[in-house]
C-alpha cells in the first residue's frame, strides 16, 4: 500500500523554517502595534457570499480558485481565500463598530487558494494583513503603506519599489472603463480566450492580465489617470504628499489595479526585484470604500494591505536567535533521575529553555546529545555530583567544566546561558 502524502500545493513546516515564519509575522504584527493597530482573528470558513459578494463573483479568486463546499446543514461555506472580507463582517457584526474611528486591525493567519503552486505560492498559504476602518482620509492610505514598507525594512527586505496609482471611483472609473473596452473591443482577436471573457464581464480585469499579446494592446490604450475626477486626483496628489513626509520611496504605475472587486482610488503593491512576470508582487492592498455596503451593512471607509508571509520569507533573512542559550540537564545513573528534574523545573521557573535526558545512555554519549541539539550549556549530575551536592557545568562551546554547588546551579547555569552566542544555542 503506498504512503499516505501530503496534498500538492501545501507545506510541513519543520521547526527552524516555521521558527523563521514566526519571525516575520511577528515582525509584522509589532511594526503594526507601533502605528496602533490591534490585532484580531477571525474564522477560516465563511458563508461564500461573503467573497462572491465582496471579492467580485466574475475575479479569477470566486470562479477558479475558492475551496467551497456544502456542510452538512445545507450551507455553502468558503475556506477564506483572502482576509479583509472577513475583518469587515467581524468589525459590521461586533462591538468595533461603537469603537473610536479609525479602528486599526492587524491579522495573520492561513488563507485558501486553488492556484498553481510555485516560489512562495502554496493552496494554503498564510497573510498577514492590517485594515484600517472607518476614516477617508488619504493620509491613512499612507501610513497604512508606510507600515507595509517599515515591516520589511525592519524584516532586511531589500530590493523593493513601491508602485502606487489610483484607479477612481463610482464617478470617474465608469468614463474609464467605456475607453477601454472601446479601445480593445476592435482588436478583440487578438486575446486569448480568457482575456475575451473579462472583456465581456469585468473589463478591468484586463489590466491584470499578464498575456504579451494583451499587454501590446493595452500599450496604446487609455490611462486611468486621464479620467480621474477631481477629488480623486486630489486624493492621490495628498497620499503622495504623506509618502513624501514618511520617507517611502514610490513611483505612480498608470496601468496598476488589483485582483479584487472592492479597491477604490488608491491601490498600491510593493515588489521585488527577485520577483518576475505576474507574480512580482510582495504585497498589494489599497482602499475599498463601499465594501461594507456590497456585504449588506451600513456602509464606512477603509483601507489596508495584505501580504503572503510564504513569499516574504522566502526574502527575509534568518534572524539569529535572541535571549539565552538552550540548556541541556542529564542525569548519569537512575539515582541521579530525581536531582536532574528538580534542575531542569529550577531552570525553566527562570524562563531558560531546558532539554532533559534522563535515560540510560552514557555521559559522553548524552553531550554528543546535546550538541546535537545545538545546547549551549550541559548539566550533568550523576552518582559523585549526588554525593557532593554538585552539578558538573559543562560550556560546550569552549568544552569548559566546573562543579557547582546544586543551590547555586540556577542562577550560575542561567548567567553562562545568557552568555551564549546564538549560533551555538539557537535551540532544537
């Protein structure tokens, strides 16, 4: 019988690559909490109207890619394939809403997605992701971008530019998409068949679209910027001022939407030169006024971003461990069993990270053990240490050895842990 394994498109994360991904998500979620956002979590299934509604039901998302099924009562649930929709139902439905305007949110968790697997992209994948509710301001576009930017320059992220447009709203977007279907319906031949079909259902769908034969077209056609209102105009002319005072470099990109139905006037993605053809971006997101109200709620303004955390990983570079050493406690002979625990119990009350062996193994055998296990420091207590009340402290970096009284071991064991450089205890 052949062995069961994992699905195509997923990924087991081992203790250093999981530790790392933990690394970056925190990263994002402090640079959040240093703007002032909170962070909240919601479900991982959600009524599918929730997306069709709010992602766009004609979007490459709802009519390839969602993970929907029926549940036993009946209902059609959606593993949630991207995070805002569900921020916004949490904050419609909840206490939130009487919160102070703007309420900021910061998310991460695993989202859902049947694409094609590659560099960073899995069918399960996870985002981190901040919503900022309840203001139009275009200054919040801004700092929303510079909390995306801050987050991977804290992360040594280099090699990104950052790629800002606006693509109007109600007023303007309608004037803007008439010339573009105008402009490419007479060369409708030229596309492939799944470009002819945004044509006809979501137009500005075209613009994501990564077809060389498309993107010739487009090359003449017209720019979102040409027909942008005045207030629009305005807002990107006050988000480009605020970018300016927060230090982000930026260059406006005409021909910049994003995959989802809800963005209005500002969207944004930051690259990375590592990054080619359509999937180049780290991170994307963008204001999505009116989302609110495509859910059913009293409508109010938002804005946010949201990044795979997989991708950007895979370009941050590994933080070194911080705080104390790993410490390995073993006992020598059954007798000693009792005094190695009580150590090990002592040592982690002090909140050190503790490896106990207590098996019937050698003493040579139980520091190659702890090596091993990349231990910076190794207690060994057996029948001689009993009768002396000692422990031998071994520092397995310079291979060092001193008995300690046991009383004091706690506090001696825990400074040399301290001491320890983390490439020599970074932990199992």
């Amino acid at each position: 019988m052949p062995a069961v394994q994992r699905l195509r498109g997923t990924a087991d994360w081992l203790p250093d690559a999981l530790r790392h991904l933990r690394h970056v998500e925190g990263s994002g979620l402090a640079v959040a909490g240093a703007f002032g956002y909170r962070e909240i979590a919601t479900p991982v299934m959600e009524p599918t109207e929730l997306f069709t509604r709010s992602v766009g039901d004609t979007t490459d998302i709802v009519t390839h890619q969602m993970y929907t099924f029926t549940d036993l009562g009946g209902r059609s649930v959606t593993l949630r394939p991207e995070g805002t929709a569900a921020v916004l139902r949490a904050f419609a439905e909840g206490e939130l809403r009487q919160a102070s305007r703007p309420v900021r949110l910061a998310y991460t968790g695993p989202m859902f997605r049947h694409d094609r697997p590659g560099r960073g992209r899995y069918r399960q994948f996870h985002q981190f992701g901040v919503e900022a509710i309840g203001e139009a301001e275009p200054e919040l576009d801004a700092e929303v971008i510079a909390l995306a930017w801050g987050w991977l320059d804290r992360l040594g992220v280099g090699g990104t530019t950052l790629a800002l447009n606006s693509i109007g709203d109600a007023i303007c977007r309608p004037r803007y998409r008439e010339a573009l279907v105008a402009h490419v319906t007479p060369r409708r031949d030229q596309l492939g068949p799944l470009d002819q079909a945004r044509l006809a259902r979501n137009p500005l769908r075209l613009l994501d679209s990564k077809d060389e034969a498309l993107e010739a077209v487009l090359a003449t056609g017209p720019l979102v910027s040409e027909f942008l209102c005045e207030p629009c105009r305005a807002a990107l002319e006050r988000v480009e001022a605020a970018l300016a005072v927060y230090g982000v470099p930026y260059h406006v990109e005409p021909r910049l939407v994003r995959g989802l139905d809800y963005y209005v006037r500002t969207t944004f993605e930051i690259w990375h030169t590592s990054l080619q053809g359509a999937q180049n971006a780290l991170l994307g997101g963008g204001r999505y006024d009116g989302l609110l109200g495509m859910l059913g709620y009293p409508d109010v303004p938002g804005v946010g971003f949201a990044a795979g955390l997989e991708r950007v990983a895979s370009l941050a570079p590994a933080a070194s461990d911080a705080g104390p050493g790993t410490i390995a406690v073993a006992s020598i002979g059954g007798a000693a069993v009792p005094a190695a625990l009580r150590l090990a119990g002592a040592l982690r009350g002090r909140g050190l990270r503790v490896l106990t062996d207590v098996g019937p193994r050698s003493a040579k055998a139980k520091l190659r053990s702890a090596t091993g296990h990349r231990a910076a420091v190794a207690c060994l207590i057996g029948d001689d240490e009993l009768r002396a009340g000692t422990v031998a402290v071994r520092d397995l970096r310079s291979g060092t050895q001193e008995p300690v009284p046991l009383g004091e071991a706690p506090t001696r064991v825990g400074a040399l842990a301290a001491a320890a450089s983390p490439l020599d205890g970074g932990g199992p």
